[in-house]
C-alpha cells in the first residue's frame, strides 16, 4: 500500500490531528452537543481512532468498526444528541486527518500525490463505513426506546 507511510504519519501523530478535529468543532457553530462534549472526551475519540489507524482501514477489521460505533452511536442517542450532529463529528475528524496530511507538505512527486489520493480514498471508505454503524447503532437505540414506552403504555 502506497499509502502505508501516511497513515504511520498520522498514527503518530494523532495529537495533532486531535487539536486539529477541536478546532474544526469548536468553529461549527451548526454542532452544539457536540460542542458540550467534555474536550478530553474528544481527544479519547481521536486518540482511539487515530492510533491504530492502519488497522481500522484494513477491511478485515469491519466487525470491530461495526460493534465499537453502533455502541457510540446507542450512546449519542441516549445522551440526546442528533443524528445529524454524531455524523458531522464524523466528517470532521476525517476532514482533520486529511487536512493534516496535506498540511505537512509531505506530497511533493507523483507518487507521494498518488499516495495521497489512495488515503483519502480508504480514508473516505473508512469513514463512510464507521458513519454507517453510527447511524445503525443510533437508530437501535431509539427503536428500543419507542418499544420500552410503548410496552409501558400499552
């Protein structure tokens, strides 16, 4: 994979990353749970993705993708916040990996642009996957919900 030492790049230094996603957060004024969330909170989010980065875009790792985010997105929706909001968290944090990336002037012959493009190619597949199991995960939880209240009301 091409792209394997961008990916390293941003593994290891995920922190920036992580700075780079609470900026983007705390600029998007259409985002205020996700706002509220505590900021060490954030940064576990980016920490825990952005670490182990290689193995989350390996396709074989899509059932852990699928049991840890259809557990944040039950989680979100019990916390009350909006779909809309848990999903743009999402697109910011691959905007603050990818912004990261071509911020470090690492891309500078053909292939290195290449590179690139592979990466925010599986980055967006990633993305696109864990968005998914967000939205399924927060959907259970509001099915249950609807059935626990009108199991109580019945």
């Amino acid at each position: 994979m091409l792209s394997a030492r961008l990916v390293h790049q941003i593994e290891d230094h995920w922190e920036a990353v992580a700075v780079r996603f609470l900026r983007l957060v705390r600029n998007c004024s259409r985002v205020p749970h996700l706002n509220r969330l505590p900021e060490s909170e954030a940064i576990e989010i980016c920490r825990r993705l952005m670490r182990n980065l290689g193995q989350w875009v390996d396709s074989s790792a899509e059932d852990v993708v699928r049991d840890q985010y259809e557990q944040i997105g039950r989680k979100r929706c019990r916390e009350g916040m909006p779909i809309s909001e848990a999903i743009r968290a999402v697109q910011l944090l691959k905007d603050a990996a990818i912004g990261y990336i071509r911020d470090q002037g690492l891309t500078t012959e053909g292939v290195d642009l290449y590179a690139e493009e592979e990466l925010q190619h599986e980055l967006s597949r990633f993305f696109d996957l864990l968005m998914f199991h967000l939205a399924r995960g927060y959907e259970q939880e509001q099915a249950g919900t609807a059935r626990a209240a009108a199991s109580h009301g019945a």
